[in-house]
C-alpha cells in the first residue's frame, strides 16, 4: 500500500484530498498538515511514498517545504496542488524537486491517477501545466542566445540569481559593491527581456 500524505491550509481543500486518496484501496493517508512546519516535523518518521503539497502556505511556502523534505526524504514524490499556473511558481517548484504538479480543479480520477503516474516515473502535470512547460523549452534555443550576448560579469551574476543567491551574497563572492549587482541586473533584465529575478533564472543554462 502507498503512503500518501496532504500539507494544505485550506481546511475544505484538504477534507477533499483525503477523501480522493480514500477513493483507492492502494492508497493509504499517513498524515494531513495545515503547514509546511508541521510537514517537517512528522514527515520524516512516516516516510510517505507521495506528498500532495499546496504551494501557497501560511508562512514557508510549499516550495519550499518540498526542497526542504527532499534533502531528509530523498525518494519521497512531491505533486504540488495548486491554483497557480503562470510559469515562475512552476519552475520554482520544478526545481524544488517537485515530482508533478497539478491544480486544484483537477478531477478526483486526475489527482489518483497523477500519484499512480508518479509513482510508475512519471512527471504528471495538467493540460494547461503542460502546455507552458513545452512552450518553455521551445523558448531555450532564443533564450540561449540572449545570455550568450551577456558579458562574462552578467553571466556570473546570473548564474549566482540562478543558484539562489542574494544582491548581498553575489556581491560578497564577487567582491563588488551591491550597487554595482543592481546596475548588472538591470543590464540582465534589459537584454534578457525579463522582469524579476526568477525570470532571469529561468533562462540561465549551465556552460557544458
């Protein structure tokens, strides 16, 4: 049997959840959590094979609970259930080692069937998920171009912004003053065609 576990402040949305898992006698709910905090605390001793996890949580997000359960659950499969769709909170997730990431419309069969296509390798993500996701690599090959035409600074301070550091902490490792990591952001935004920070990392590629 499948240990499952749900971390989702919504009180209706997780009633809901719990019900849908109890739909599939292969699955059994192990714990239920309003926080991420609480998440972390129990999650480790239950050890779920699936986390259905909401991103946005009362104080640490799910985005970062799950980079966090992963680092003490490593084989633990994240699906982040959400309202959200615009592309930085799914990256975000991605890279937080979100196993799939579906919304909280779905149907009781797609959430049953997304932690049986996760737990068979899958990557499971709704229609309108998945269609951003294709949209964005077909945008790798533009966006590859655009940081080629950054200069050798720019591209070392986006590869810090793509590994999560602060304006402080490029600054410090870079031995620059935090204004000067502004002024090479706002060349990055301007020549990348990107508003924030994590935009910015979206487009970042590792030198092979």
């Amino acid at each position: 049997m499948i240990k499952i576990a749900i971390v989702e402040d919504s009180k209706t949305t997780r009633e809901g959840l719990k019900a849908i898992v109890g739909l599939s006698t292969d699955y059994w709910c192990v714990g239920v959590y309003e926080t991420a905090e609480d998440a972390l605390r129990y999650l480790p001793r239950l050890a779920p094979q699936v986390v259905l996890m909401d991103i946005q949580l009362p104080s640490m997000s799910g985005i970062e609970c799950a980079s966090l359960l992963k680092r003490v659950l490593p084989e633990v499969m994240v699906i982040m259930v959400t309202v959200y769709e615009d592309p930085d909170r799914i990256f975000s997730a991605l890279r937080a080692g979100a196993s799939g990431y579906i919304l909280k419309r779905s149907r009781p069969e797609q959430v049953l069937a997304a932690i049986k296509e996760v737990q068979g390798g899958g990557v499971p993500m709704s229609a309108e998920i998945a269609r951003k996701v294709i949209q964005h690599f077909r945008d790798q090959s533009s966006s590859a171009a655009e940081v080629d035409n950054l200069s050798s600074r720019e591209k070392e301070v986006l590869e810090l912004v793509a590994n999560g550091f602060s304006n402080r902490e490029i600054a410090d490792r870079l031995y620059i003053s935090i204004d000067t990591v502004r002024w090479h952001l706002k060349h990055i935004y301007a020549k990348l065609h990107v508003r924030s920070r994590t935009e910015a990392a979206l487009k970042y590629r590792p030198q092979a």
